[in-house]
C-alpha cells in the first residue's frame, strides 16, 4: 500500500528524499559487495541516513504542531469578531464587504460567485462587489494568537496580488465618474473610498494607468474645493491628496502622475493651505515622485521648494520628515 505524509505534499521535500535514498542505496551496495570497504565509504552512508531521518522527523514535527495549534485554537474561547459569520471558524484572511461587515475570504467569495448579491448578515444590496482586506482584524487576530500560543497557517492567496478582476474595474471606473459628475456629497464619498482602496489593493493603484483620464478625473473636484463662501473643503482635498500619494508609491505610476497637468500645481496649493495631514502627504508624493530624475526637474521649476521650506519653518512634528525628505531629494 502506498503510503502518504507531510513529504508527498512538498515537491522539494520529496526531490531531496530521494537524493538522500538513492544516494543511499548506491553506498549500501557498495558496501555489501565490497568485503574490504573503506570507513569513508561506511561513514557517507551513515551521513545520508541521518539526513533523511532528520528531514523526515523535522518536518513531521513541523506538521505536528501546526496541527496541535489548529486544534488547539478550536478548543480555546475564542473572541466573536475573530469568527467568521459564514464559516463559524476563526478568519484567517479577513475582507470587508461594502456592506461593512467582515468574512473569511474564501468563504465570502463562494457566496458572491453563487450569484448573490446581498450581505449574508444584513441581507443589505451590495453596492459593489469589491473585497478589501480588513488589515486591523487581521493584526487583532495575529496578536491575539501569539498571546494564546496559536500558530496559524498563512492565508492562501487565490490570486495574483497586482491582478484586478472584473467588478474592482467596474466598481473603479463608477468611483472615477462619481468625481468628475457628482454632487459634492459623492465626491466625497468616492474621494474617501478610492483613498482607502489605493491605500490597502495595489491593484487600483495600476488601474490608474490603465486610463490617460484616469488622474484628470481624480483632480476634478479640487477645482472646486472652495465654496460661495470661500471655505476650503479640506476633507476633500485631504483624499485625493492623499490618494496622489498611494498612486506614486506604484513605480509604473511615478512619471505618469508628475506628468499630468495640475498635479504638481495642486500639490503645491496643499503645501500652502491643506491640513497638517494634507501637508505632510503633499510634501510625502514629491518626495516619492522625485525619485525620477525626470520628475526631479519638472518639479523643481515648478518653484516647490519655497512651500516646502516654509512648511519646515512652522516646525510641526508630524510633517518634519516627509518635508525635510523631499527638500533633500530635489537640492
């Protein structure tokens, strides 16, 4: 009968298994054939034998305590947000439903692929479909496993990190139309949300440059930002100052992004007039942008410095790195 264990699971394992036992038989046969053998030759096999005891022990050790830990993780009371609502199991790879509630990956991807469009728990119609990783409850779970002893697998990934499916392009280019045609409301609920999506899936930061009307569209509710009144609606200019940022950490996006029009005009405007935290991320996407020589020089005619340096007058702590990077970057 055939046997099966934790080496047929692992082509490497099982290819350096069988090194170590036809190494083996080749020794052995020499020194049954041979009745004057070396010691060399008696002390190889004993080598090889010891190496293939060794790599069978330590990675059924290995599986082993994995499996205690599984198991024991079952046993242990375990907090309820940590279980996820479909498999009634602690979660491993947890992701946000735009309905706001958070599920296994797998699981919630059975669902949805079923042809369901509503929240298993609130029965609410999904605005879209667009799985986000909650990466708080992740760090939650993490460390509450650490502190009981519990050593969880890693998440199976069940695609490539930079791949984009279908309804995250659909859901992309609905946010985009939400910008440049929207009330003010929408914007800034698509603002807010392409903010955190750029933030937490590379894979929206690459759409960008999938459209040359992409960052235009982004840029558009920054031209009117000020109200009748003159009031500067700094939560919005906020998210898409900060999503600039998101995107120029994407490689692909760096000369894209410096290169379009109104980019580096309206970073500067936020130097100059956006919250603390609209600085500092303003004063972070030149630092990041200027990694390329070419975008090195089409910011430094732009005349970004000055702001810059006057942002490290004011000497605020939450700024002071990004600030001092970026003028560091462009001198």
């Amino acid at each position: 009968m055939a046997k099966t264990g934790v080496l047929s699971s692992d082509p490497t394992l099982r290819a350096r298994a069988a090194e170590l036992k036809k190494e083996l038989q080749r020794l052995v046969k020499i020194i049954v054939d041979d009745e004057d053998c070396s010691v060399q030759t008696i002390d190889q096999a004993k080598h090889a034998l010891c190496a293939l005891r060794e790599l069978k022990f330590n990675t059924r050790s290995s599986a082993t305590t994995m499996t205690s830990s599984l198991k024991l993780h079952e046993q242990l009371p375990c907090p309820q947000e940590f279980i996820c609502p479909l498999s009634k199991k602690l979660m491993r790879d947890p992701v946000v439903l735009s309905s706001g509630q958070t599920y296994e990956r797998p699981f919630i991807e059975k669902w949805l692929k079923a042809g369901n469009r509503t929240c298993p728990q609130t029965q609410q119609v999904l605005s879209h479909t667009v799985l986000t990783p909650n990466h708080l409850v992740s760090e939650m779970i993490s460390q509450w496993c650490k502190s009981q002893g519990i050593e969880l697998p890693d998440p199976v990934q069940n695609r490539i990190q930079e791949g984009v499916t279908e309804a995250e392009r659909l859901h992309f280019f609905s946010l985009l139309d939400k910008l440049s045609a929207a009330a003010l409301p929408q914007q800034k609920e698509a603002a807010k949300e392409l903010r955190l999506l750029t933030k937490n899936m590379p894979s929206f930061r690459s759409l960008f440059g999938e459209s040359e009307d992409a960052i235009p569209q982004l840029l558009t509710p920054l031209s009117g930002t000020k109200s009748r009144s003159g009031v500067l609606h700094t939560d919005l200019q906020e998210d898409v100052i900060t999503t600039l940022l998101n995107l120029s950490i994407h490689d692909s996006n760096k000369k894209l992004v410096a290169e379009t029009p109104k980019v580096i005009p309206l970073l500067m405007e936020a130097l100059r007039f956006g919250t603390i935290e609209t600085k500092s991320n303003a004063a972070a996407a030149i630092f990041t942008l200027s990694a390329l020589d070419s975008n090195k020089t089409l910011i430094g005619k732009s005349g970004a410095l000055k702001p810059l340096i006057d942002l490290l007058d004011e000497g605020h702590p939450l700024a002071m790195k990004d600030v001092a990077s970026a003028i560091f970057n462009l001198c």
